[in-house]
C-alpha cells in the first residue's frame, strides 16, 4: 500500500533481497535430498550448506541444527526430552512456550531432575532482553530456590539483532523462526545441545537426524540461510545501533508531548528495536487501529495474540494493573526504518492523542 510506514519488525521483518534470490534459486532445485542419485545429493548438498551457515548464525555446531516450520513447532520439543517431568516458564515467555507449561516458575515450586527452564532470551512485546540465569553446579536457578536441568532458550526475537551463541549461551535447547530476522515465514530451527536425545518431532520416515521427518523445505531454507548471513553482517556493521538511535528519538518525541506515557523497560537492557508505549486510558487496540487508518502499521502486542481480548500476560508478570496495560501500544522497528518515518509517526500520533483528550474534555 503506497506511502504507509511499516512499524512492526517485531511480528515479522520484511524479505531480505538476498533470501528472495536464494529461495528463487531453489526452487530450481529438482531432487527429492533423501534420493542417492545426482539430483537428490544436490538438494542434500543445498540443506547442509544452509545448515552449516544458520550454524555459523547461532554460534552452534551444524549437527546441532533441526529444521523445522517455525520456533512454535520447535518449542514442542518440550514434553520430547529425556527424563523430563515439567517444564517451568518465565511469566513473561511467548505463548509457544506457556503452551507446554506444566508449572509457572516460582521459589514456591517443587525443583529437581527432570525440570526444564524454558525462557524468552528477548521479550517480543517490551523488548526487554533477560538473558540466560547464571548456571551453578549444573543446576539452572529461577528465583531463590527453584532449580532446573536444562533450559530452553526462545531466541527468535534476538537472532541478528543482539549478540547470541548457543556454544557459550548454557542453553540445552534454543528455538527460532526465519522470519524474525528478515527470512521466509513457514520455517525456522530447533538447536539442540550435542547428545541430547530427544523423541521426534514429527514421526516418519527419520528426515533431520530423525529427529523431524518429512521432506525438507529446501526454498524455505535456503531463504533462511541466505538471511540469517544478511542479519549476522548487520549486527557486525553496527546498523541495529543506527535503529536504537531511532528508537530513542522515537521515544524523546513522543515523551514530550504525552509525559504520562510509559515506556517500558527503558531503564533495562532492550532490544535496539523496540518500544512498548503504555499510555494510561487510551486502549492499545484503539490506538493501534487509529494509526493504521493514519498510514502506520503498529500492535498492541505479540502478533500471535492479535484479536484475542485478555489480559496482557507479560505486563501482568511486571507488575502492571489490568487498566494500565490495556494502554499498550508496540512499536519496532527495523534497518530500513527512517528518521523521517519515526518523526512522522510520532507527529501522526500526537495528533490522534490530542483529538482523544479534545473529545473527553
């Protein structure tokens, strides 16, 4: 749609040029990668390149790397582990991961062998980054007395934005999806601690180590591999650094005209691409419709919770009351955002403020 403004990297980053052109090439790409012929070891061949640069991507080994349809898929391997018995879960984790909760972490949690820590390494809504717990005598910690032995680390919204390695992040287990970091929907990976058994994820004829059968999606994945190259190279060359600069000029702005908006996590450590807005008594929804209308795509959350009227889970865990986080509005951004497109969206919205407050007055 001509002359609209694209604010919500945080849901799904546009096509990188480089994955269009290598899913174009696949498709290309005739054999079956099981098959033994000619064709089939040039699909296979086509699969381990890219296994070997998301590898690259993630700071682990290639034989690490399961490809599956997405994090949301991969996060099912919780329940598929060995000897595990529950699975604790941030408050603030994505639903992918409340999906499989058997018991929220807390210190009035039981602990020992068998526990599984599953976390957000980055918050898709605040941005907020919470890192791994430190690991002590092969025990996770989550809070006073709540220990776990493994952790499942959800790094799909901090895959080429923030520095991440699986090799030195402890994690037993990470998830993404491709299209966080600029790559096709419909296909991410499931990174698993070398000799960590797991039972499949999909049943069949024994396709990623047999860890997830089917025939590979040979276009999605080389999209993936060719973008998540492009995002490695952009953290190096600083240009999140360049959209942190924006996201503070965003903020700024708005601060000025609306002083009772709360930007939340500023004071933490964040995404360089994201800010969540709480502006008490102006619904997320309504604000995020207002903006649309005005030529600017926004959310008032995680896009997997679009449409769905409850409480803000994520808020709820920091703290905030039901009414201050119905205000919740998501804006992030991404390396093609302008100066320009920020200062006209923080105009658009201080104009639809001031049109709220006139009607109330």
């Amino acid at each position: 749609m001509s002359g609209r403004v694209y604010l919500d990297w945080n849901a799904t980053a546009p096509l990188r040029p480089e994955a269009r052109s290598a899913m174009a090439e696949a498709m290309d790409v005739l054999g079956n990668p099981s098959s033994v012929h000619a064709e089939g070891r040039a699909a296979r061949g086509l699969i381990e390149r890219a296994r070997a640069t998301v590898a690259d991507a993630v700071g682990c080994t290639p034989a690490e790397v399961v490809f599956t349809s997405g994090a949301t898929e991969a996060a099912s391997v919780l329940g598929r582990l060995p000897e595990q018995q529950d699975v604790l879960v941030d408050g603030t984790a994505h639903d992918a991961l409340w999906a499989h909760a058997r018991i929220e972490a807390s210190s009035e949690r039981p602990q020992g062998p068998g526990h599984v820590l599953a976390m957000g390494l980055a918050n898709s809504e605040t941005g907020i980054v919470t890192g791994p717990p430190e690991k002590v005598a092969g025990q996770w910690p989550f809070g006073p007395e709540v220990r776990a032995d493994r952790l499942l680390l959800d790094v799909t919204q901090a895959v080429g934005r923030i520095p991440f390695s699986f090799a030195w992040s402890g994690a037993d287990v990470a998830v993404l999806s491709a299209h966080k970091f600029g790559g096709p929907k419909g296909v991410g990976a499931l990174i698993l601690r070398d000799g960590l058994d797991i039972r499949a994820l999909l049943k069949g004829g024994g396709q990623e180590m047999g860890r997830r059968s089917g025939t590979e999606n040979i276009i999605g994945i080389a999209g993936m591999a060719a973008a998540a190259e492009a995002a490695l190279r952009d953290l190096a060359e600083g240009v999140w650094d360049r959209v942190a600069q924006l996201r503070n000029i965003l903020e700024k702005t708005i601060a000025e005209s609306s002083p009772e908006t709360i930007f939340v996590g500023k004071e933490l450590r964040r995404l360089p691409n994201t800010s969540l807005m709480v502006t008490p008594g102006w619904k997320g929804e309504t604000q995020v419709m207002a903006m649309d209308l005005a030529g600017f795509a926004v959310s008032a959350g995680s896009a997997c919770s679009s449409g769905k009227v409850r409480e803000n889970r994520v808020l709820a865990a920091m703290g905030f009351a039901p009414e201050e986080a119905a205000g919740a509005l998501r804006v992030s951004l991404g390396p093609t955002t302008t100066e320009d497109e920020v200062l006209r969206f923080a105009e658009a919205w201080t104009a639809q403020r001031a049109k709220r407050r006139a009607r109330a007055a």
